[in-house]
C-alpha cells in the first residue's frame, strides 16, 4: 500500500506539514482563515534536533498493535490497510497510546484520540501533508 | 475444519479473526454464556459513568459473526469438554464436535471469606455487564457504597457510580491503592486525586465483620453503607479444562503458540498463564491486548498457520476523574524519575534494557518505552537521556529511522 514516507536528510524542519494536516482536518477552503489564531492539533508531527528534523505519522503498520489492543473496537483496518479510528467508539482509555511504537496516536481536544488516517476522510488522494512538502521530504508512495 | 471457540470475549475474537486469515470456509461455533453480542468488559464503568452507550460496548460491529460466517450460540454453558471423543457438553444436553477448541473462559471474581457477609442484601462483583447493570439498579443519590478492594476493578468502578451516589469507601488490604500497577510514590499522588474527587479510602485495612448495613473494620472504624461490591481481584475459570485432564497452573498452561497440554485443544485469555518479558517470569496476566494477541495466535495455528506470541508484558492505559495513567514491564532495577505537578514519571532499567515505566499525567508516546520493553532494546543503542526526557524517534539510530519511517529493510 501507499504509505508516508520521510526522506529524513531533505526535511528544512518548516513544520509545514504539521498546518498541512492541521488544514484538511477543518475542511476549509482558505488556510489562513481556517488556522488564524488556533492552536493546531496534526495528526504528523515533526521531531527537531541539532541539524535534524523529520516528519512522524501513523505508518499504518501490518501488524498494528494499537488496533489489537484498542479496548473498544475503536480502531480498525480498512480493506485498503488504512488505520482508522471511530471516533464515536473511542472511550479515550489510551492503550493506543500505549501500544503505538511510533508515538504517532495523539488525544484529540474532544477527548477521543486521533491519528493520520492517510486523508481518507477528508480531501482524499494525495495526503495533504505530502502535497504540500517543499522539499520532497515526505513522499506518498509504495517501498 | 469444525472450529469451537468457549467465551466471547477479547480472546474469542482474536481467534475468529486469527482464524480467518488462514481459512475462511472452515466452521467456527462461538459458545458463551453471556446473552450479548461481544462486548468490552473494560466498558461497563463508562456505561455507568454515562460515557458510553450499551450499543456503543459492542468489541465488534454488529454484522461481525455473520461477516466471519460464525454460529454464535449465546446463553449456553458447557458443562464438560471430551478431549478424546473431540466434543463439548453443553448445559442443555447437546454435545458439540470440534477439530480445534479454543478456551477463552476468562476470568471469574474472586469473593474471599468474609464474617457476617452473607447478611448483606445488596452485595454485587463489578466484572459483566450483567453485574453492572444489576448494580446501577440498586443506586441513587442517597446510597452509600462500600467497595472492597482499590484495584483497577475497584476503583473503576468507584469512578463510575461517583457522581449518582451519596458516598463511596474503599477498603484494601494493601497499603497502597493501585498496587497491582502502581509503586507507593505514584500510588499517594493517584489516592489524593481520588480523594479531591470524594472517594473516601480506609487502606492497610480490612472488613472484619458485616451486619446487613454496616461494616466493621479491621481498625474498628465502622462503615455504614447500602452496597457493598466486592472487587478483591480474579481468578483464572480452569475448572473445565482441568476436568478434562488438561495442565494447570494457577492459570491454563499453554506453549508460545497457545497450546494447551490437550490435543487440538488452545487457550487464550484471562484463564491462562502468561510468559512475563520483563520479569522473565509466569504469572497471570489479565489484560484485554493479551487475550486479544494470544486468540489471534491461537486462531491462525488452529488453522494450521503458523504464529508465535512470545512478547507478553504487563501494561495498562486507565484513567481517573480525568487524570490518565499509563504503565508497563517490571519495577526492578535503577528508578529514573521525575515527579512534576499532578505528573508522574518512572523508568526502571536493569541489565541495559528499559524493564518497566510509570506515566501519570503526561503519557504522550508512551508506546516508545513500551517498545523499548517488548522488544528488549538495548539501551547502549540509543540516547536514553533524551529519551527519558521526552520520548521520541530523535533518539534512535538514522537507521533505525530509516527503517521506521523511510521503509529500508
């Protein structure tokens, strides 16, 4: 399946994709509007360190130990391998979080958790996150 | 292929879905003697608690045994189980061929002897949706409730019924609530926020006597009360295996592919004994992920695949009154800590491998340290400071990275 990748070297640590993801979750048409003012909750994240920087996102694992471990059923694997969460079922207990190697599954500010769901439910294609990397360094695509 | 599957739980779910990854004509027949549809058992104090809905505890979809072409038979007990003849008996007389059997029973509460007990009325164990439900009946604004034990069963159910009663009291044995995840430091910072939050705790304690509306302690501080649950702890449901000749200890034995010591016959779940990781010990380990990754194991060698689940560690996730903890591994070796405002954080490091961790608080990524854990990671192989500070992929190897985020084999 297509999944994010990270060209770790080519990462500028701009954080664009973090208001990327931030923007498709809201819907809008204009950034600007859509983000003034807010405090952006992405479901990627990048990690800064001396002269290294790189995106982290769900990697929508084969072996997904958040979904085996979801309590609730909340989490799941659609038939494309995406990762998906019902917000609606969540109880927001964590083990998710627990269970994630990555880090990548975050609460949500509703009280659910929310993770990258590959844009599936909102602007579809290519993730916006990717789309709007200036460097290529996050890529969506087969390895 | 005839699969049968006794109990319906996380376990029995995890094999049907194990199962159907290997073969998807063979028969599965789900037996259990609750009435319901597979649901969380974790759920039932959010149910009281209002956070969730009956319909919203089911662990699967609705559609989830037609879709996984499965003849669940709710309601019925099985009285015995044939390990030569290949059968179950069921309560009703019905005898049910298998070619593999999975035994998921769960687990059962645990209700110690206690003087005077059989003279309370309203007396409930908090495990079913069956015993929630009997349990919220019995509730309103002016019932006292008596809880004892200040585990997780306990206290999750103590947050639950808070906000509909007039008070509530725990009693343990222990010193310390929460001990079964918690050590003492964590376990005063947790007690205080319950505490703030109107749960009333007599620990280093025990009831030494019921009378039908009070309890008298072992200190001999007296404690009316209209309800008293009893949440002392769970005990592995072994009987029937053990009838049918099968090994036990404690819990059901069973090897990494979740064999039991019975022909063509697994175990997943809360009824068996684990292997512990990061204690390198066997012990019990009743927890929801477990019985799910051991069903799945034990679904896809029944199958006639071929998996191993040999990474069980103790873990938990639970949250009180909005304040969120998250645990796992072993607490031996050096303690690395760090104790903020209403935050909480303990690692513990023995032979150059992270073995367990504390997280009240904050416990965002913690699933980095519990990798850290399943997969005995040598700490030599990463910035441990950095990652004690803040758990992240910065204190990894570039290569690790790129095999985590790049896709490199």
């Amino acid at each position: 399946m297509k999944r994010v990748y990270v060209n770790e070297k080519w990462c500028l640590g701009c954080h664009l994709c973090e208001y990327n993801c931030a923007f498709a979750q809201t819907g809008k048409e204009d950034m600007a509007l859509a983000l003034k003012g807010k405090q952006i909750h992405p479901n990627i994240r990048v990690e800064d360190g001396d002269n290294i920087h790189f995106a982290v996102n769900c990697r929508h694992c084969d072996e997904p130990l958040c979904v085996k471990s979801c309590i609730t059923g909340a989490l799941s694997r659609d038939e494309n391998g995406v990762i998906t969460i019902d917000k609606e079922h969540c109880i927001h207990c964590y083990t998710c979080i627990l269970s994630c190697p990555y880090g990548a599954i975050v609460p949500s500010e509703e009280g659910a958790i929310q993770k990258c769901e590959l844009c599936i439910k909102t602007t579809q294609g290519t993730p916006r996150c990717v789309a709007g990397c200036p460097n290529n360094a996050i890529v969506f695509e087969e390895r | 292929m005839e699969y049968v599957i006794i109990g319906n739980s996380a376990a029995a779910v995890g094999c049907i879905e194990g199962i159907r990854q290997v073969d998807q004509t063979g028969g599965i027949t789900v037996i259990s003697d609750e009435k319901y549809h597979t649901y969380s058992r974790p759920l039932i104090s959010y149910l009281l608690l209002g956070e969730t809905t009956e319909a919203n505890m089911y662990y699967r979809p609705a559609d989830f045994y037609k879709k996984n072409n499965v003849t669940f038979m709710p309601g019925k007990t099985v009285t015995a189980i044939d390990p030569k003849a290949h059968q179950v008996c069921l309560d009703d007389g019905a005898k049910i061929s298998y070619d593999k059997l999975l035994y998921a029973t769960g687990s059962s509460p645990f209700v110690p002897q206690m003087q005077g007990l059989e003279r309370v009325k309203k007396q409930f164990t908090f495990m079913t949706l069956d015993s929630a439900k009997a349990l919220d009946k019995t509730l309103d604004s002016s019932t006292r409730v008596l809880i004892v034990g200040a585990g997780l069963i306990g206290l999750k159910c103590a947050e639950g019924i808070r906000h509909k009663v007039a008070d509530v009291t725990v009693v343990d044995l222990a010193p310390n609530i929460l001990s079964s995840i918690l050590d003492d430091d964590a376990a005063a910072m947790m007690q205080k926020h319950l505490e703030n939050h109107g749960l009333r705790f007599y620990l280093n304690d025990s009831v030494q006597q019921f009378t039908e509306d009070t309890a008298t302690l072992k200190s001999g501080a007296q404690v009316p009360f209209d309800v008293v649950v009893l949440a002392v702890g769970v005990r592995p449901n072994t009987a029937l295996l053990e009838e049918a000749g099968g090994k036990v200890n404690r819990g059901v034995v069973i090897n990494n592919k979740m064999k039991t010591s019975l022909p063509d016959i697994y175990a997943a779940g809360d009824c068996t004994r684990s292997h512990d990781i990061s204690s390198d010990t066997d012990r019990i380990l009743a927890l929801l992920p477990n019985a799910y990754m051991q069903g799945e194991t034990a679904g896809i060698n029944m199958a006639g695949g071929k998996a191993v689940f040999d990474k069980a560690i103790p873990m938990n996730a639970i949250g009180f009154f909005g304040l969120h903890i998250i645990t796992a591994g072993s607490y031996t070796g050096k303690a690395y800590t760090k104790i903020g405002e209403n935050t909480y954080k303990k690692l513990f490091v023995s032979d150059g491998l992270l073995k367990g961790y504390i997280l009240i608080g904050d416990i965002d990524r913690a699933g980095i340290y519990t990798s850290l854990i399943r997969e005995q990671t040598p700490l030599s192989d990463i910035d441990f400071d950095l990652v004690f500070e803040k758990p992240g992929l910065l204190a990894f190897s570039r290569e690790k990275r790129a095999q985590i985020l790049g896709g490199a084999k």
